[in-house]
C-alpha cells in the first residue's frame, strides 16, 4: 500500500485443551505474533503480508471436540474482512466488504 500503512490486521483467539497442539500451532506464525496464556492464544498482527494457510491447516488437524477459535482478517488494502470459524477438522470463513458491513450504519452519520 503506497501510504506506509499496513495492508492487513489478523487477530483471533484459540482454546485447546492439548498445551502441546496449541504451541505447535503458535509456531505456524512469527513468533511477536502469538501470545499464549494456559489453555488460551491470542493472535495480533498488523503487516503487509501474512500467510495464514499452514496455521488454518494445522488447527483443522490439531483441534479436538472442546477446542474452539476464530480468525479475523481485515484486508485493508481491498477493504475485506474475513472472518474463520475455527473447528476440528476444518473451518468456516465468510467475507464481507467493509462497506457492506457498514452499509446499515449509513442514517447513523456512517457515510
């Protein structure tokens, strides 16, 4: 992005029961990226590029019935937001413009 401001923010929160399954997807992202805390992750990151697939691929594979977590993606550049539903097995994500998102918001000073 020409501005110097980061193209994308990535946060997101994990629960796993499995200390070990949680550090080994921690370490799918940059370290500065992840903060664990028990049984809990936390996920911050503003850049211009993070690839998220091996950490989607590793928490389908790694979560067990209990576990749960969300991955929120903003694409500032494209104005995206994507949001991943974490599960065992796999995940859900949806996308949405964020003028889409913002679109009801319009009568209350939004423009």
């Amino acid at each position: 992005m020409s501005s110097g401001k980061p193209d994308i923010r990535v946060f997101g929160q994990v629960s796993m029961a499995d200390a070990g399954a949680l550090a080994r997807l921690a370490g799918t992202l940059p370290d500065d990226v992840t903060s664990l805390s028990g049984s809990s992750m936390e996920i911050e990151f503003a850049g211009f590029y993070l690839d998220v697939d091996v950490f989607l691929e590793t928490a389908a594979s790694s979560m067990r019935a209990g576990d749960s977590g969300h991955l929120d993606v903003f694409d500032d550049e494209n104005g995206v937001l994507t949001r991943y539903d974490l599960a065992p097995g796999g995940h859900e994500s949806k996308s949405h413009r964020y003028d889409d998102i913002l679109e009801h918001t319009k009568g209350d000073g939004n423009w």
